[in-house]
C-alpha cells in the first residue's frame, strides 16, 4: 500500500504543517505500509480552477478543479525528510514536472535523494497540465512532451561514466562531470502514467519504465497495447510494478467515504496485475493523529480481502 500524503490539508484545518507529513510517512511504515507518495505543482494560475473547485475538498485534485490557493510545498524536501527518518518505506516523488527545470539540474537532486534513500526513491516524471504554470516559469506548453523526452535521455547518460555530452534541440552541453550518480547503476526507479494509453507514454515506459501508475483504469485493450509494446522491445509487462488506486465515494461535499467500501475494488485490480494500491488518508478520516490506526486498519482489511 501507498499513502498519498499530497493534498490532505482538510485533515489540518488549512493549515500546512510539513513536519505532520514527515510524522504521518513514520506511521505507514511502521504499519506496513510500502511506500509514501508525493506530488507538485510549483505554482498555480487561474486555469487552475477553470471547470470549476472541486465539491468535497477531500477530492483528488485533477486537472481544472484545484483551488488556485491549494498549497503545494516541494515534494523532493519533505521525502528527503522522510528520508532520514525512515529506513524502509519507499519514496514516490509522483508528478515531477520535469519541463520545468533543467534535466541536469533535476538530476542532480533526484540522484542526491536516490542516494540518500539508498535506492528507496522512484520518479514519475511528467508533463502535467496547467498551460498558466508553464506560462509563469516561461516554458513552452506546446513543447511539454519533447521537453520531457529529452531530460529522459539526459538522465541515462547522466547516470553512466562521466565526462556527458548531449546536443538536442532544447538542451545541449559537453564534457560535464556529474558525480557522484544515483544508488541504482541505471538511475532512481522511474514511473510512468497519466490518462490515456497514448503513444508517447507507451514509447517511455517501454524505454525507462520500471513502474505504470494510471490515471483511472486502463481498459484491457490498452493493457494489450502496453503488453505487446513491451513484448516487442523484449521486455515483459511482469518487469512493471502496477500501479492502482484507492477511491472514495463521498456522501456529500462534507464527509469522509466509507474505507472498507472503497477498499473493495482491490481483488478485481489485482486480477488485472496490480499489486500497489495508493489511498489518501483524508478521504477518509478527518483526523490528523489517527493515521497510525487508519494505516493499521488498511492493512488488516488488505489481508482479509487477499487471503
């Protein structure tokens, strides 16, 4: 299981209290959890909320119905504070916005947090969605995904014997030294997903990917589409670490949803090959220091379901 510990300030009132998050990563881990996830934005513009706010505020957040005053604090800091408290859980950077920075730059903090996780760090690097971010840090939206594709190959290169040169269309450099690497000799473990089984997500999981984290669920005949791209590359889809979801039904816009009914869903997507399931805790408790009972109780009621 994956706690989210993105977007659950309903649980604190508003308020944004980072060292809770780092509190709440403890907690799954000492209950079992597998792994802690985060995600980004770095700012958000008025298109944030262009189809309007969400109605329960404990809600995922999806494209077009974020409050623009939703606080996003940096993701790669608190895992790296979750890092040096933890020893087991793994670390989702999820939805790093990777055209938004420098890929050499980037790299140098996702290696440095690789390291020191000892290899618990995995990325799923994204083009998000919000053309105003874009606009405000003066990149190009149009140009998201060739953007993306070229921090990709740089990081390969990165991550083997130095000196690195590179000479694309938006980045370009010769001889850098970039030392020292990542703990894994071929870089953190990279994710990959998003809505829709489109060609460019296929060609980089099938290229990069160690893991496939959907956004909804994939019909059988994208599965079939993943399955034989990767079979053609010589890879198995059983190389990817499955990525599925946990998601509340709200009564109203003012309650929690009903835990054991949103956990239900979780044999049928392990008939169709997931094995990591993510859930955000305010979905379902309003109680900021009841997460180690809440992770227990996930827990007990996992094994139930899958024994």
């Amino acid at each position: 299981m994956q706690l989210i510990l993105s977007e659950n300030w309903t649980m604190t009132g508003g308020k944004v209290d980072l060292p809770l998050l780092v509190r709440w990563a403890r907690e799954a881990e000492d209950a079992g959890f597998d792994s802690v996830m985060l995600s980004e934005h770095i700012v958000l513009g008025p298109d944030a909320a262009a189809n309007g706010v969400m109605g329960n505020p404990r809600d995922y957040a999806m494209p077009g119905n974020q409050d623009p005053y939703m606080p996003w604090p940096n993701s790669l800091l608190i895992l790296a504070s979750i890092a040096s408290v933890t020893e087991r859980i793994r670390l989702a950077a999820s939805a790093v916005i990777a055209p938004l920075r420098h890929p050499l730059l980037l790299a140098r903090e996702l290696g440095t947090l690789d390291l020191l996780s000892e290899g618990r760090l995995t990325v799923l690097p994204n083009v998000s969605w919000s053309r105003d971010e874009y606009a405000a840090l003066g990149v190009p939206f149009s140009q998201r995904g060739r953007l993306l594709d070229e921090h990709l190959e740089i990081w390969a290169r990165l991550w083997g014997p130095s000196p690195v040169s590179y000479e694309g269309g938006f980045f370009s450099f010769h001889d850098v030294y970039f030392e020292p690497k990542a703990y894994h000799p071929d870089g953190p473990r990279l994710c990959f997903g998003g809505a829709g089984m489109h060609e460019a997500m296929v060609r980089r999981i099938v290229r990069h990917g160690h893991a496939f984290n959907p956004l909804g669920r994939p019909t059988p005949a994208e599965m079939a589409r993943l399955a034989n791209a990767m079979a053609a590359a010589g890879r198995e889809l059983a190389d990817l670490e499955m990525v599925g979801g946990i998601r509340a039904n709200f009564p109203d816009d003012d309650s929690c949803g009903d835990l054991f009914r949103a956990l239900a869903s979780i044999p049928e997507q392990m008939s169709q090959g997931f094995t990591t399931f993510c859930i955000k805790p305010s979905q379902f408790t309003d109680d900021p220091y009841g997460v180690t009972s809440f992770c227990r109780r996930v827990m007990r009621h996992v094994e139930c379901l899958t024994t």
